[in-house]
C-alpha cells in the first residue's frame, strides 16, 4: 500500500516492501568467509559478532553501522586520507540510511546478540551511565514495537498469513513466528493498530505516531479503541479535535490516563442528550459478580456500577477508609486496596445490624461452620462453612472464633470422626441489653487509640466462650472490626477494671489490654479452665 507504511508518506514504498520476496529471506548463499565460519552479516555461525561479544561492546568492532559492511577492509585505500592539493574536511559525512531489508537484518542481528550480552559487562558502566543504558533499551524497545506493527500490517496487506497449505488467522500467525506473543490473545494490541491502519481508520497524526513510536503501542491502541468507540457520539465538528486529544495522551504512554478522557470529551464535544444515553446504558450494564476463588483463600468479586451509584459509594467508603495508626504509634500498614475493601465490609456489617434489630454490637449474619474441639481450643487447624451459598469455603480458627464471638455463627463442634459432640448456641450472645448496656461503657471501640463508634463496633468475649468465658459485662468488650480481627489473629488479652488511681475515671470500669502478641494464650493459661460457659 504505497505510502501508507512510508516515513515521508511521498507515495515510495519502503524497502521492506520494496524487494522481491526471495531477496528479503535471511543470506544462506556461499560466503569468502564461510571456511572461518563468519557469515556475511559479520557475526560467526553461533550468531555473535565476529571479533567476540565484550570486544564488540567495549570498541565498537563486530557491531556494523547502518549500511556499513563487516568485511574486513584493512587492505582497502584509507578513506580518510586526504589527497593531495584537497580541501580539508569540513566535518564528517553524514550516515547514509539502510538501502536493504539485508541490511536492516543484519543490523537487528547485531543488536539482538550485543543486547544479550549486555547483563555480562555492565559492571564496566561508569556512573551515569546505567540510567543512559536503561534510556537507550527503552528506545529500542519502543521503536521494536513500531516495527512490529508495520510488519504485522505488511502481512495483512499480503495477505502472506492466509495464503500456503496451513492458512492462520493473523492472530495465530504472529504467535507461531514469535516466541514474544505465547498466545493470539497476547498479539490482540499490535494486530489491532496494524488492522487500524490498513483500514485507514486512524488520522495521520496518530498512524504517524505509532509508526515512528512517538507513542507506545498500549497507550496508541487503547487511544485508537476509546476513540473509534467515541466517535459516533460526538458533534461531528469536534471529532478532529478528539482525535488530537488521545493522540496527545497516547504520546504521553500513560494508559490509564487514556481511559479516563473519554467522560470529559462527552461532556464538552457529545451529542445532545448523549450523555443521559450514556448514563442509562451505564445502568444497564451493573453487575457484581458472585466470589470466585482459586482454590487459596482469597475470593474475587468483579463490581460494575454506574456513575450515581460509583459517587454514592465512594462518599461512603471515604471516612471509613482513612488510615488507622498502629497500637505502637506507626503508621497503618494496610495497603489503600486493603483499606477500601475493609470499609465495604464495615458498611455491610452496620448495614446489616440496622436491618436486623438496631442492636449494637450484633449482626444478623448467620455461618454455620463445622470445627473440631481441639482445633477450636488451641487456634489451630481450620473449621469449614456449611449450609449457604458459600459453603465448603475453609476459615482459620482465629476467623471462626472471631465470627463467633459477636455474630450469629453456629460452630458445630466435632471428633475426629466428624461426629457432632457440641452444637454452639445463640445464647452465648450478648443480649441487647448487654449490647446497649456495652456501648454506655466503652462508648465505642476500646482498642488503644481507636475513636470509632459504638454503632461500628462488635462486642466481643474477652475470653472466649470456647476458653471457658462467660457471656455478661465484666467478660465483653467493644471492638471495630478492623481492631475485632487483630486481637483475635494477635491473640491479646484485655481484662475490665477502674481507670488508674488519682484520676476522675478511677472509679469509672473500662477495657484494658495487653497488646503484647499472645497475651490472651497466658491469661487463658492462669485461668481454671472449665467447659464452655452458656
């Protein structure tokens, strides 16, 4: 397609294109140099530079310039002499470019084997000069996947990929000849572009930036898919503008930013009404998916909402997501992921208890999970959910126990043989009164340093009920959920008493804890241990 893949765009067909097919297939003819086992290409049988790879990289030699040929020319007349009576040089000539895909081949085959041996030398970088390496490889890999998407495009435009006794689709085709791409799904972005371009589905300006890999080939198609999906809702007088807009954000190479200009460009540039259609749409196509799990313990859920429903919860995890310091003053360690996902649940919990009874400290949530006793009394081990949509899923003890402690989970207590011995019962739950009568307490979560509320928190058993604890206000305390399931995976200890001596709250009861890690093991320890308290 004259012009389409050209730099200059005059019309000339690049040379790639340009030569006969049998031309462009790699050298394999008879060589001067095949009794030394050096190709044409000036690189040995085993495809490194003649004179040795860290020569090569350290002088110069074994690496030909564009155009230039690897023959040894020590006996040819020195170019640089100059004749008598000449002017002096006025500075050098410049390079001429590749005439040939021959040259242009060996050239990459030059670079491929010097890249390769890279790793082995760099110790001999000065300093500095790592950062320019790491510029220069980026380079190449950009320019690499430009070439890639021309390549790929020639193909198309052949036709050479369909053709012959084992016809592909192109896709397949571009997996089977590079060991880059495993899979087609994994060639979709360059085969796209390429597929963009042949159609003349792209302006100038952003063909022209892909092919000269001013923008890299993630952010031009996802520029060009956001694009071509836009493009029919915006007034036709500003769809050049749209185009120049991604093009910019593309050259930037910043995907995510790519994504996120579509919005704005409906809102300014979009049809009456478009963006209400939009909306709608949105609307129709919220999802969230049930939990999928891999066989470890994490479940993954997919969430799809539209943009009202998007603000309404963002508004709500906000202040719920907000870092928590440390017991010891440092930072909160939870990622911003783990943050957002631990306020989803606190909103689903307190939701949960307003829809129950407006109780504080109880949930309506109810897990039956299979344990053994031995496993429940020594926090090994793990109990097993049954009787809901998540059943069969395994929870650590240190969950059951938390689970336990302030929801309506029924652990049904097993032998070995898994013969039910002791079915736990509702009734080693807090009572609403011991719930309201908890929050006048504590007044909300009684970890160190902790200011939620009483309306978040849970009431838990400061020693557990499996351990022998009871179910009233001197043996229960409020905890967050954030801070409920530290103590438990932490096992620490907290104890009622009266506030210190001297101080207008001596006489005032409140939780004290022991944040030191398994506290609660050595409390349970010191106690007498009886059976499992109603």
């Amino acid at each position: 397609m004259p012009g389409l893949w050209s730099a200059s765009g005059d019309g000339r067909a690049p040379d790639l294109w340009a030569v006969p097919d049998e031309v462009a297939q790699p050298a394999s003819g008879p060589s001067d140099m095949a009794g030394a086992g050096v190709t044409e290409t000036g690189l040995t049988e085993n495809g490194l530079p003649e004179n040795g790879l860290a020569e090569a990289l350290e002088t110069g030699t074994g690496a030909t310039r564009l155009g230039e040929s690897s023959v040894d020319a020590s006996n040819e007349p020195d170019a640089s002499a100059e004749p008598a009576g000449a002017e002096p040089d006025s500075g050098p000539e410049p390079e001429a470019p590749l005439a040939s895909v021959t040259e242009i081949r060996s050239a990459v085959a030059v670079a491929t084997a010097a890249v390769a041996g890279l790793r082995s030398v760099l110790w001999q970088a000065p300093g500095g000069a790592l950062a320019e390496i790491l510029g220069e490889l980026g380079e190449l890999a950009l320019l690499t996947d430009a070439a890639e998407v021309a390549l790929v495009g020639e193909t198309l435009t052949r036709g050479e990929h369909s053709s012959g006794p084992a016809p592909l689709a192109i896709n397949d085709w571009v997996s089977v000849h590079s060991r880059r791409y495993p899979t087609p799904v994994t060639a979709a972005k360059t085969v796209k572009l390429a597929q963009h371009i042949i159609k003349r589905e792209l302006p100038e300006r952003l063909t022209e930036s892909v092919l000269t890999a001013a923008a890299p080939v993630p952010a031009a198609a996802a520029a060009a898919a956001e694009m071509l999906r836009l493009e029919p809702d915006l007034q036709p007088g500003f769809v050049p503008a749209g185009w120049d807009a991604y093009t910019d954000l593309a050259e930037t190479g910043d995907v995510s930013q790519v994504r996120k200009l579509r919005p704005a460009l409906i809102a300014k540039y979009g049809q009456p009404d478009d963006k209400d259609k939009d909306e709608r749409a949105a609307r129709a196509h919220r999802c969230l998916t049930r939990g999928a799990t891999d066989g470890g313990s994490l479940v993954d859920y997919r969430l799809r909402l539209d943009p009202e429903a998007a603000a309404v919860l963002e508004r709500a995890l906000g202040p719920l997501s907000t870092p928590i310091p440390r017991p010891d003053g440092q930072p909160d360690d939870r990622s911003y992921g783990a943050r957002r996902a631990d306020a989803l649940i606190e909103l689903i919990t307190r939701a949960v208890k307003v829809a129950d009874t407006s109780v504080v400290g109880r949930t309506s949530t109810h897990t039956t999970v299979i344990v053994t006793l031995d496993d429940l009394a020594s926090g090994a081990g793990t109990g097993q959910s049954t009787g809901a949509c998540d059943a069969g899923r395994f929870l650590s003890i240190p969950t059951v126990r938390a689970m336990s402690c302030g929801g309506h989970v029924t652990p049904v207590v097993v032998d070995h043989d898994g013969n039910p011995i002791l079915v736990g019962r509702t009734k080693r739950l807090v009572t609403p009164a011991q719930c309201h009568a908890l929050a006048a307490r504590d007044n909300g979560c009684t970890f160190p340093g902790c200011t939620r509320p009483a309306d978040w928190s849970d009431a838990h058993h400061l020693i557990h009920w499996v351990d022998g604890g009871a179910t009233d206000l001197d043996n229960a305390a409020l905890l967050c959920r954030l801070h409920h399931t530290i103590v438990h995976s932490r096992r620490l200890a907290g104890c009622v008493g009266a506030g210190p001596p001297g101080t207008p709250d001596e006489h005032r009861l409140r939780v004290i804890w022991d944040l030191t890690p398994g506290s609660y093991d050595r409390a349970v320890a010191a106690r007498t241990t009886g059976p499992p308290a109603a």
